[in-house]
C-alpha cells in the first residue's frame, strides 16, 4: 500500500483563516468564527450565526483585470491552493504529472444570486460555471494533468480525495491538489435551511450556543462559507524533498446506505462496516486509531447515529474521542470533508485532540467522549474522519501520523 503524504495546506475561511497556523490554532483552542450572518441578511430570512467571510481571498500577483472577471469562489479556492503549495514547497513539478480535483455541493450559487446581474462579458462566462475554480487554479499553476470538480453533496471531498489519490497510486501523477470550496450564505438557501418544515439550523444567537454537536442541549447546525486546499504526493516523494508531512493518508471508503433521502440510518450499522473495510484497507488494526473526527453537525440524527456507528466498530464501552470541528467554521458542504480531514491531519501532527467547542453536557444517546472543555495531548497512531451527506451518502478516510 502506497501512503500518499499530506504536504501542503492552505485555507480561505471565516476569522481570517489562511494558513495551516491559523488553522491549528483556531481548531485547537476551539475559538469559534461564527457571527449573526447579517452580511447575507434580507427581508423573510431569520438572522442566524454562520461562518462567514470577512475578509477578501488575497490572491498575490494575480492582475487586477483577470482578478475583476473572477467570483469570489474562484478567488478564494485561488488564494487557498496558492497558499498550499507555498506550504508544501513543492517548487518546480512537471505540469503533466499534477491535477487539481475540487468539490463543491452546489457550485457558484452565490455568484448566481448576488453577481450576475452585475457580471459582463467573459466574467458572465466563467463566474456560472461549478468547475471555474478548478479550472482558472490549473491556468494559474500551469497544471496540465487531471482537473475536474465533482458535487457530491457534503462527502463530494472525500470523493475528490479519493479521486487525486488514484492518480498517485496509478502512478498518473507526482502531486495532487484538491480543493473544497463553498458559498452558500444567499438568502434563499437560508430560508430553505430555516423553513419550518426544513429546519436544520440552529437558532442561538451567539457564537457559543449556536451549533453544540453531541450536546443534549444541540438544537441544528450553522452554515459556513470559503475553501480549503490540501496538497498530496506519495511517501517517497514528500521524504526524498524533506518535505514537513501533516499526516498520511491511507485509504478512503465511500458507499450509499441506499436508505433515506435526507435522513442517516439510526443503527450505525452501515457506517461501522464501511469503516471497517477502511481500517482493513489500511493494514491497521481497530486498536490503532485514537481518534474519530465526526461530521459532527449538531442535529439529532447525524450526532446519534455516528457516535453508534463508532461503538459498533469500537464497542460500547470504547474510549475513543468522537469530536466535531463544525462549530469553528460552520458547515460547509462540499468543501466540509475536506476540513475535517485537514483538522485530523494537524490533530496527528500535534499529537493534540481539539475539542468541540460550544459543547458541555453530553447527550447519553451518543454515549461517547466527546472532549468537551479544551485541547487533550494524546497518544495518536491513526485516526479516521467521517463525512456524510443527503442523498444517503457516506465516506470515511483513514489517516495515520507522520512519526
């Protein structure tokens, strides 16, 4: 089995997240970035918290009249993927042998409702596309292998991982980037999660009681916007260049409960053997992953049924953490899996457990450790991230340390 290498991260997210620093840091102490989304606020549509963008994707060198022309989801997957080559330091790399696979749930859904009517000529062409940013990120590194943006709902970045991952492994490519992102904070997707007979969304009004995954006391998730960029190549690779190794990623495990719609199957049973078949995949034993980072999302149905999952593979009296990175950033769709595999990534590399912030009181119904009240130093050999999505998607990545 080939360990592909996570050597490079970068990130465009709510409180002025841009680097793999940042990110850690935010993760780690569990420092919300959620605030009322009133930049999006319009007449009909509640004033929740939500993960927004404050400040612009900072794009460097990019000509103010190609720059003009681009969405801001073209912008910020831009500003994420340059930043994650600029930490990988992969330097010169032969353009046939690199691709770029990005994720997005609902493409440039944004743009649609706040741009178009303002957009002319070539920016009308490029701004409506889903796969621009994959695209216009090619042009800019002069990628010239795989590029392609799949939508799979909120599994679509493991789909992508998955996809950059066969490329490495068939020997189709040296280095691989893939790319989340997301900008769904409109007014109509808003009163869509927000409708009554739809609501998901939390409706606390301060960051800390917002969305609480595995709290008794949870009432709905929080939405979040921007993008987020991991750069792979294999373990040779990355150790031949002394390249700084995140963590490396082992196998992924993507399946359809082919249950319900919108609803995840309460038992877990599906979920556990999918992970199953990843840590058997991965040549890991069940007593070698320290850590489970959830999906995580502060609604009843994902909250119970993952954490039964995680006892069925684990079993009923396990130790093993169960945490959500969810209420730093909010959910992000498309580009969610790919947070939860960069915070696994930094929880390997810093030997550290983040908590889930905003939570205190455990719901029994989920039964787990769920390190409420800060960051826990740990003995962590691997780890599995676990996404979920409508459409009775599943996906789990196995990741192990770098050590």
């Amino acid at each position: 089995m080939t360990r592909l290498a996570i050597t490079g991260m970068g990130f465009t997210l709510p409180g002025g997240v841009r680097t793999a620093d940042d990110f850690w840091g935010r993760v780690r102490a569990g420092a919300s970035a959620l605030t009322p989304q009133s930049a999006y606020h319009d007449r009909g549509v509640p004033t929740v918290m939500a993960g927004q963008l404050t400040h612009d994707p900072v794009v460097e060198g990019l000509d103010p009249a190609h720059a003009s022309k681009y969405s801001r989801e073209i912008l910020a997957a831009l500003a994420s993927i340059d930043e994650a080559l600029g930490d990988a330091g992969v330097g010169d790399f032969d353009p046939h042998r690199a691709g770029v696979i990005a994720s997005s749930s609902r493409g440039p859904l944004h743009w649609w409702e706040r741009d178009f009517a303002a957009a002319s000529g070539i920016g009308r062409v490029l701004g409506g596309l889903p796969g621009a940013p994959a695209s216009i990120a090619a042009i800019r590194t002069g990628v010239q292998g795989y590029v392609s943006t799949v939508s799979s709902a909120c599994v679509g970045g493991t789909h992508a991982l998955r996809s950059a991952a066969a490329e490495l492994r068939s020997d189709e490519a040296d280095v691989m980037i893939v790319v989340g992102h997301e900008f769904p904070l409109t007014p109509n997707l808003l009163r869509v999660y927000t409708d009554p007979k739809s609501r998901v969304l939390s409706l606390g009004t301060t960051a800390a009681d917002s969305i609480r995954p595995y709290d008794v006391n949870r009432d709905g998730t929080a939405l979040g916007e921007g993008a987020v960029a991991l750069v792979l190549e294999r373990e040779a690779d990355a150790v031949a260049r002394g390249a700084h190794i995140y963590a490396f990623v082992l196998a992924t495990g993507v399946a359809n409960e082919a249950a319900h719609p919108t609803t995840m199957e309460l038992s877990g049973e599906k979920t556990a053997a999918l992970a199953e078949r990843v840590i058997k995949k991965s040549n890991l034993s069940v007593g070698d992953i320290g850590y489970v980072c959830g999906h995580g999302t502060g609604t009843r149905t994902n909250d119970i049924a993952e954490s039964r999952a995680v006892r069925r593979v684990f079993g009923e009296d396990t130790d093993v953490p169960l945490t959500s990175v969810k209420p730093i950033f909010g959910h992000l769709f498309g580009a969610s899996s790919l947070v939860n595999v960069a915070a696994t990534a930094s929880m390997l590399d810093a030997q550290t457990i983040a908590p889930t912030a905003n939570s205190a009181q455990a719901d029994a119904e989920c039964g787990l450790d769920s390190v409420f009240g800060g960051a826990r130093d740990a003995d962590l050999p691997a780890a599995l991230s676990f996404a979920f999505a409508l459409g009775s998607q599943s996906s789990v990545v196995a990741l192990e340390a770098a050590r």
